[in-house]
C-alpha cells in the first residue's frame, strides 16, 4: 500500500484523482469537519466497500455556521485527524486552507431548495446554503464516483441527493445510519465540547427519540402527542434544553399531523452552548 497522500490545493487533489480514475479506480470521498471519530471511521470503512481509493476532506467550512462563536469552537485537531487517517489505509486527505477554498473574489454559492428552508434550515438560516457550496466544491475538487454521508445529518443528506441529482452531478451520494456510544448517545464532533455532566445528560436525546418511536409502537398516530411524548424526556433534563422535534416525511421533510406511513423525527437539542442534532427514521 502507498504512502497516504495529503492535498491542500484543489488543483493538487483533482490531479490526484484524475490520475487514480484514469487507472481505472474509482473513487469514494467522505467529506468531513475534522475531529474524525467512530462514526467518520465507519463512513470510510463503507467508502472503501465502494471504491478502490478513499478520499477524506477535512475543512471547517466557514460558509455553514450561522454563529460566529461556533465556528471558532468547532475542534481542529488535524494531526490527530491525519494519523487516524493514515492508520485506517486512506489512500488521500483533501484538507484545504480557508484561503484555497474561498480566495478572494470567490462569489458563487449554491442556493438549495424549499427543503433547506425546514427543520436545521429553520433554525440555522444559510446553513444548507453553505453546506451545499463547500460539497459542491469538495466534489468539484475530487471528483469522486461516490460520496459517503451519515444518516446523522439527515437533512443534510436529502439536501445534497436534491443538489446531486439536481444539477447532474452524476455523484453516487450513499448513507451510512448513524454511530452511537453504548449509551445510545449520537457520535459528534460536536460532544467533545460537553461537560462530564452534559454528556451524561445527552443520554435524554436518544431516549426522546426512543419515547416518540415507543409511543408508534403502543398505536399513538397523532403527530402533536408523539413530540409531546419525546419532549417529556428533554423537557425533564435540567441540563438540556428543548430546541426542536418534528415528525416528518421521510423525503420532503414536510411537517406530518398523523403518521400513517414511514416518517422520521427529527430533534436539536442544547446543553449549555452545545446544539446536538439526533433522528430516527420511524
Ligand atoms: O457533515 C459535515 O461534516 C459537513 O456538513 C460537511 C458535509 C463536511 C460539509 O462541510
């Protein structure tokens, strides 16, 4: 196996992969934020199921936090991030500099649809705006047959399917569900930020989710006593703070008032100035 490759450039790295497709390898990328856990390593094992080479881009993308103080928080641990790369076979790591991803005069963006107005999108104004930019320049720069997503970032996924298909991309976007601790708790970048005593809290996310898909189970329909159902656990967390659950299809992310087909639930919830994001598909 050859040396893992890292590239800061976009020229560097579609030179990179025109190389490997023309030698016939086709080529998965698992886009990330750095702070690589579990659940990214599972999205490249997925990716090298795939493809013969496994791109992983790293890059705390500016464009998609709607809060000054978040984006500054957001960890970067690149050298960290780079040896678990190296130690899990990935062939190259696309972490570009803030200056070769948005130089100056850079004034194109990709404006998603109606369902990046839902949900996150609510909640985050411009978020899927600049998360639909920054793919569409990863996938320009890597030019990959594939793309691996996790299910965790389920809005997300939809947008970038619509924005893959939608502007003929000919990108493969696939999805990998979503990595928990034992505790049921969703892996994030984002639960490094937490307290001993708010990561243990979080635990009220996951059991939210589990109360509305329990409450399913028992015969309840109703959308508004499902989220109640679910809210009864955050709401009880004196270290959690309700942001949003929703009920919604599983395609349009429009709002339900009864499930009587597949539905998912999607929640955010905050614990001090930590906003953690969990779904399940019910
Ligand atoms: O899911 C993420 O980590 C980011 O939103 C992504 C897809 C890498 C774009 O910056």
């Amino acid at each position: 196996m050859s040396a893992m490759q890292v590239f800061d450039t976009p020229d560097a790295m579609r030179a990179w992969s025109d190389e490997s497709r023309a030698a016939g390898r086709r080529v998965a990328l698992v886009p990330t934020m750095g702070a690589l856990h579990d659940g990214h390593m599972a999205l490249v094992r997925d990716a090298r199921g795939r493809a013969d080479a496994v791109v992983v881009s790293i890059f705390v993308n500016p464009l998609q936090f709607n809060r000054p103080d978040d984006f500054a928080a957001y960890p970067r641990p690149l050298d960290d991030d780079l040896a678990i790369c190296a130690a899990a076979g990935v062939d190259a790591v696309y972490a570009p500099t803030a200056a070769a991803m948005y130089p100056s005069g850079f004034d194109t963006h990709v404006e998603p649809g109606a369902i990046a107005d839902r949900l996150e999108g609510a909640f985050r104004p411009g978020h899927f705006r600049g998360v639909t930019t920054v793919v569409a320049k990863l996938f320009g720069a890597v030019r990959p047959d594939v793309a691996v997503f996790g299910q965790k970032d389920y809005q997300q996924l939809t947008v970038i399917r619509r924005m893959s298909a939608d502007l003929d991309m000919g990108i493969e976007v696939a999805a990998m569900p979503t990595v928990r601790d034992a505790d049921g708790v969703a892996m994030s970048s984002r639960n490094r930020r937490l307290t001993p005593a708010q990561r243990a809290a979080a635990v009220c996310v996951p059991r939210s989710l589990q109360a509305v898909s329990d409450a399913l189970a028992a015969g309840e329909r109703d959308v508004a006593t499902l989220v109640a159902a679910g809210r009864a656990l955050v709401d009880s967390e004196p270290l959690a703070a309700f942001e949003h659950l929703e009920i919604v299809h599983p395609e349009t992310l429009e709002s339900l008032t009864r499930v009587d087909h597949d539905a998912v639930a999607v929640t955010a919830v905050w614990f001090g100035d930590v906003r953690l994001i969990d779904n399940r598909l019910l």
